[in-house]
C-alpha cells in the first residue's frame, strides 16, 4: 500500500487482488471495464495470468472449465450489470454442470441502484445472480473482502461444486483502509473440497447388489472424471471386471479402447443391465430418467454422488453411497474380497456380440464417409481422429449438433479430463472458451471441434487466442447451417432460419493466425497435423457437404411435434 504519513493504507482492490493470491488463484478470465479494470492491471501486475476476453459469456465459460480441469474455482471477472449479466450465463451453466467457479463482477452505487435512482449500468445484481448461482455474496466493506472470497471459494469448490456470485461495489474496491488491518482481514482457505466418506451399511448393500447381479453395469460421469480419482475407478472397474458406460466427459477416465467399455453398445447395455452403479452420473435427461423402455423396469440403481439429495430425483436408489468418488471406490475395493464381484459370462458375451455388430455398422458408414464428394461429418472427424490418435495429451473441446453427436463417436479419449463438451445443458457457445482455458491451464495443445453454428457464439473469440498465441487449433465442420445448410430460401427471399455463409479461415487471418480450408479428409490431415506441429493458433474450415447432418442430432425427438412446417 502507499505510506500517507506514517500510516500504510490500502484499497479495496488491493485487498481483492491480495485474497487472491493468498488462495493460490493463478488465472483471471475476464472483460475488463468500469469499475475493474484496475484489478485487472494489478492482478497482472502482482503475478496472476489476467486472460482478456471479448465477450463475458466466454471468459465465464473459460473460468468454468479451468474449473473442471483444477478442481479450484476458476475466477471470471466482470463489469456491472449488461456484462455481469453476460457472465451469469457461463456461472448458471457452470452451476448445472457442477463446476466451480467464482464470478466477481463490480457493480454500481448502492444508495443509487436501490432507489432506483438510474445510476450508470443501474442493476440489482445480487437478488439477479442469486437464482442462477450455487450462492450469491455482496461485499459491502473492504475489511470484507477477504471474508468474502474465502466464502465464495469455500461454497463454489465444497459438496457439489457450483458457481457462486461475489458482488463488489465499486465504492468498496475504491476504499480506502489501515493496511495493517487489511492484510489481517485476508485468509486461505484450508482444506477447500474435504473427503466425505460413505455410510459403511450401503457400501455392503452396494457389494450385495453387484455380487448377485446377472447383468451388472458401471456408468461413470463428468463428476467421476472432476473428482481426479483415476487410479480408484480404473482399480474398482479392473478387478470387479463389471463393464461401464463413459458419459461423454468421463471418456478417457479409463482408454476408450478398454474392453470393458461398452460405449459402442449403449442402448443394449441400458436395456438389459439389472444393477447399475452410476458414478458421479446423474439420472437426467442425458440417461433418459432411468425410465423403461430404454432401461430395464426392473433395474436396481447404485449411485455415487456427494450431493445426497441428487438421490431418489429419479428413480428408487437401492444403495445410496453419499461420499466423494475417490472415498467411495476407495472403500469398495477395501470391503470387496477378491472373486465376490464377478459378473457373469453370458452378460459379457451378450455386449460382445452386440458391439461387435455395431462396431461393423460403423465401420461401413465410416468407410462411404471416407471417399464422400462433398466431404461429409463423418470423413473430417476420421481425419482428425487419426491425427489425434498420434496427439493424445491434446485436449478436445466439442460443441454443435451433428459435430457433438458425430465427433463423440467417432473419437476416442486416452487420457482423463481432456474431453470438454457442451455437457449437461447440450449448450452452445462455450467452445473457444473452453478451449482457452484448457490451453492456459495445461500449456498443452488444443483441438475444437465445432459445427459452424456453435462456433458462432464464440467466434470473435479467435482474437483472443492469436493474441495469446495459445496452440488452439479451432476445426469448424461447415455445412452452411444450423444442422444442415440446404435448406431452400423463403418466399421473401431471406435466407432460411437454418441457414448460415462464412469462411471461417479467413476470420482467424485478420487476426494474425493461420487459416486452411480443407475439402477432402486428406487436406484435413494435413492442415490439422500441420497446425499442431506448430503449436500456434490455427482454424480449419472443413467444407461439409450442405446436405449432410440431421436436424437437432441425436435429440430431434425433444422438438415439439404440433401441424408439420415445412422445412
Ligand atoms: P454426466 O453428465 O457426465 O452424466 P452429471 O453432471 O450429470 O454427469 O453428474 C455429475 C455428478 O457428480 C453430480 O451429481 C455431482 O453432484 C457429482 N459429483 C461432483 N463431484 C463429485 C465428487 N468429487 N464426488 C462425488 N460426486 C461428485
């Protein structure tokens, strides 16, 4: 702080930039502006990474998946009310997919916004972000502050982690007080995200339940895969031999070409299991509710999960072990004699067969991809897919519809947490934030793949990796549209709803990184294997053709059938 007098002081921005530091932040994600945008320059200033972006929805994004990645809140930063309120669709998003994350936004005069009195960017941003958040925190005195973000940290990363809001009013980062007693205001946070053990009497009915099962079955999800308790679900999945189904963020927990996988022969496995154990997998829209027809009506669940009130939301769950994933698989392979859980060879020769069917279907529509003029969806991802095969420490971020459905497939994880997708929402936009965070937190390199729509919610965001110089290589698969791009014009002569034009490669050239564009798998390869061996910001526009892709992908079964529209 400055020496007035003989007295040290100090200012709220200070202190927030100090709390910060104290607590081991290493990266802010932001878009800078009144009143923050001198806690950006001093928190750079004092050693943290400030990553500035175009858009609040993708810095939010962005701190969300370091998040996921850390298992420490990531930190988003934002100006008062219309950015505050853009960063609070990354914060709600982040909430739903239980990541953590603490948005700290500045915000107006008090005595202003609360009489209404039209202040400049005028917003109750408290009572706002309270409905989209874990939690929702207003600071309103600098010897505060360092309470405040103890507590944001502590809520965002503790039991099921989520996305809290911390309001700073500009009047509070601009106060001035004793440095002395600003720094004894400040703590850390100890022991942020303890272990929760189970309750040993489901443990054994758990150990019941998958040792007399006949078609047992291990789903692991994205909370699995945040837990970072690898080496427990390989050693639990390995001994126990049960087979499991990797949810799309969980790929790569255990390789994607393990033989226990049954991601080629899901539906299968879904019908006929009759004891499930979900880990850190919740019984949502994604797993169809747990409902019949798609699962067995007579299926006993398992779960995993450190929210206990996540249980019972669905379906009656036989044993519920409360408890972090790392502590519950710990447990069960401590209770769980050698041989007592060992699932029966008719179930496994069941998947076998099926998967061995599927897997041959696939290899077809594979093959006519391959040779397709115009390159179709699926003749792009296998060029990629072989390019990442040699790069597996490359992180891959997914979003779009077709190119969600398709690349999910089609790509196979070798390494944990190195999968980032549109996750629990199927939501749009968080790509190339995604992307930045992955590659500001990791160092390593970065591959997106986006159909061209979702890459437009975030695309100014090319910007901010060139000006980084982050190695994001960005591979839009451009058919021309919001699930296809051949839909005819209207009457008017204005393009259809569905209609989109851009060449996306020259985008990323304004901003002084490398633009291909590839129209056959082959140009993909190259362009791709290029871009990472140089390790610089790249984008691949790959040319699908219009006519290829289907409407809302997978999930066309949730549009509201009411009298046909024509398309
Ligand atoms: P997916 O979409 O991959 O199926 P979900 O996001 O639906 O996964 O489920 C993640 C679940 O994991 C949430 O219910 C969350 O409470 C839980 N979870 C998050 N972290 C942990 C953890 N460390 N231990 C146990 N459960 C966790």
């Amino acid at each position: 702080g400055d020496a007035v007098g003989a007295q040290r002081l100090t200012d709220g921005i200070h202190l927030v930039v100090d709390a910060l530091k104290l607590n081991e932040v290493e990266a802010v994600y932001g878009v800078v502006g009144i009143p923050i945008t001198d806690l950006a320059r001093l928190a750079q200033a004092s050693g943290i990474r400030y990553v500035g972006f175009r858009h609040e929805s993708a810095a939010g994004h962005a701190a969300a998946a370091a998040g996921f990645l850390t298992r420490k809140p990531g930190i988003c930063l934002t100006v008062s009310a219309p950015g505050f309120l853009n960063g609070l669709v990354a914060l709600a998003n982040a909430t739903v997919n239980c990541f953590p994350m603490v948005q700290i936004s500045g915000s107006s005069e008090r005595h202003l916004v609360d009489l209404q009195r039209g202040d400049y960017e005028e917003m109750d941003q408290l009572a706002a972000a309270r409905q989209f958040a874990k939690a929702a925190y207003r600071v309103h005195r600098a010897e505060d502050i360092g309470r405040g973000i103890a507590r944001a940290i502590r809520t965002a990363v503790s039991g099921r982690p989520g996305g809290v809001y911390l309001d700073i009013p500009a009047a509070v980062l601009g106060e001035v007080i004793d440095a002395d007693l600003g720094a004894a205001s400040l703590w850390r946070v100890v022991d942020p995200a303890p272990r929760q053990v189970p309750e040993p009497a489901a443990l054994d009915r758990a150990i019941e339940l998958l040792a007399n099962a006949q078609r047992p079955l291990v789903v692991l999800g994205k909370g699995a895969a945040y837990a970072q308790a690898d080496e427990e679900i390989r050693e639990f999945v390995e001994r126990t031999g049960i087979p499991y189904l990797p949810m799309s963020m969980a790929k790569g927990l255990l390789p994607d070409d393990h033989p226990q996988s049954v991601a080629s022969t899901r539906s299968l496995a879904l019908r006929r299991a009759d004891v499930v154990m979900l880990v850190g997998a919740r019984l949502n829209w994604l797993l169809g509710h747990g409902d019949a027809p798609q699962w067995n009506p007579d299926v006993k669940f398992i779960q995993v999960d450190i929210a206990s009130t996540e249980l019972d939301s669905n379906q009656p769950i036989a044993a519920p072990l409360v408890g972090d994933v790392g502590s519950v698989m710990q447990a069960l392979i401590d209770r769980t004699g050698p041989g007592r859980i060992t699932p029966p060879a008719p179930w496994r020769d069941e998947l076998a067969a099926r998967s061995a069917d599927n897997v041959g279907k696939m290899a077809k529509r594979l093959a006519a991809a391959e040779t397709a003029h115009p390159m179709r969806f699926l003749g792009a991802l296998q060029a990629v897919r072989d390019v990442l095969r040699d790069n597996p420490r490359a992180y891959v971020v997914n979003e779009g519809a077709n190119a969600l459905d398709l690349a999910r497939n089609t790509i196979g994880m070798q390494v944990p947490r190195h999968r980032l997708d549109s996750g629990t929402w199927g939501v749009m936009g968080i790509g190339l934030g995604f992307a930045i965070a992955a590659a500001v937190e990791s160092g390593d390199p970065v591959v997106a793949i986006e159909g061209d729509s979702a890459f437009g919610f975030s695309g100014m965001e090319l910007e901010t990796i060139c000006r980084y110089d982050l190695p994001i290589v960005t591979v839009v698969l451009n058919n021309s549209g919001v699930y296809r791009g051949d839909a005819a014009a209207s009457e008017s002569g204005d393009p259809a709803p569905t209609a989109l034009q851009a060449r996306h490669d020259l985008m990323i050239a304004a901003f002084g990184g490398k633009g291909y564009r590839a129209t056959t798998p082959d140009e993909v390869t190259a362009a791709l294997r290029e871009a990472l061996a140089l390790g610089k910001p790249a984008l691949i526009d790959c040319v699908i053709d219009p006519a290829d892709g289907t409407e809302s992908g997978n999930i066309a079964h949730l549009n509201p059938k009411g009298i046909t529209v024509q398309r």
